[in-house]
C-alpha cells in the first residue's frame, strides 16, 4: 500500500524565500495549547516576521501569530506567545550550531499538519540576501517567465 504524503499547509511564510537563501529545510514539532489547535484547524495564524531563536539550549518559534479561538472563552492563549520547537537532539544540536557560528538564521516557511493530524512546522536555515541579489532574483524569474511565455506561442 502506497503512503501518501498529504499536508495541509495552514499558514505560508511567502517573504521568507524572496528575503533569505534557503540551505536547507528541517520538519519540527510545536508545543501548542488545545486551543492553539483549533484556531489553526480553522485556518488562522501568521508567520510574518517570525523566527526560531535559542534559548536555554532549546528552540522556540517567535513572533508567530495565532489568533485566539472564538469559541474559547476565558480558556484562551496568548496569541504571540513563544513556543517551543521539537526536534531530535542531532537536528536541534546542527540548527544552534549553524546560528552560533556561521551567523544563520532559522526561519518558519510554513506551518502544516501532517497525514497523521500533528501540527508541524517547516524551518529553513537561511542567510539573508542583500539588495542587489534580491534584485537579481527578480530578474531571473521575469525572464523565465518571458522565456517561457514565448515558448509556448511558438510551440
């Protein structure tokens, strides 16, 4: 029996790509509150301007939004609050390494559930881009775009 891998993307960080070179992408685990849960099933939260910084030897999701849910009453979460990230010790231990030395920054592309129902996030380690090379991406995808455009008349 042939495993599908469906996800179910609720939340995209689309900046993130256009303002980082992406190296390499690591699926984490997030510590949430009940109804953390539910406000993302509804399809609700913001990674804009979030991040994955240390602290105390651990990784925690900063700056991302979940909006409280409705139907929760005085139950409800900080919507910006720090969450902790789950991940096996060798990933966490290469993700602190990376940003202590080479100056990397660990940041959420995307915020899914999995096939099995768990809240997962996607990090990429990523350095940033200078004005010019976001530029210069720019560029590139017009012209594919172009490229592409008048191989398709002509074909």
């Amino acid at each position: 029996m042939a495993r599908t891998t469906e996800r179910r993307v609720v939340a995209q960080n689309r900046k993130a790509r256009h303002n980082y070179f992406i190296d390499s992408t690591v699926e984490a685990g997030v510590m949430l509150l009940g109804t953390e849960v539910k406000s993302l099933r509804t399809g609700q939260a913001s990674l804009n301007d979030a991040y994955a910084g240390e602290k105390d030897g651990e990784l925690f999701l900063i700056n991302s939004h979940i909006p409280e849910y409705a139907a929760a009453n005085r139950f409800n979460h900080e919507p910006r609050r720090q969450r902790k990230l789950l991940l096996k010790r060798r990933e966490l231990d290469r993700i602190l390494g990376a940003i202590r030395r080479e100056g990397m920054t660990a940041v959420p592309l995307s915020i899914y559930f999995n096939e099995r129902g768990m809240a997962k996030i996607e990090l990429g380690l990523a350095h940033g881009k200078k004005k010019h090379e976001k530029r210069e991406s720019i560029k590139q995808r017009d012209w594919g775009r172009q490229k592409a455009r008048v191989m398709r008349d002509r074909g």
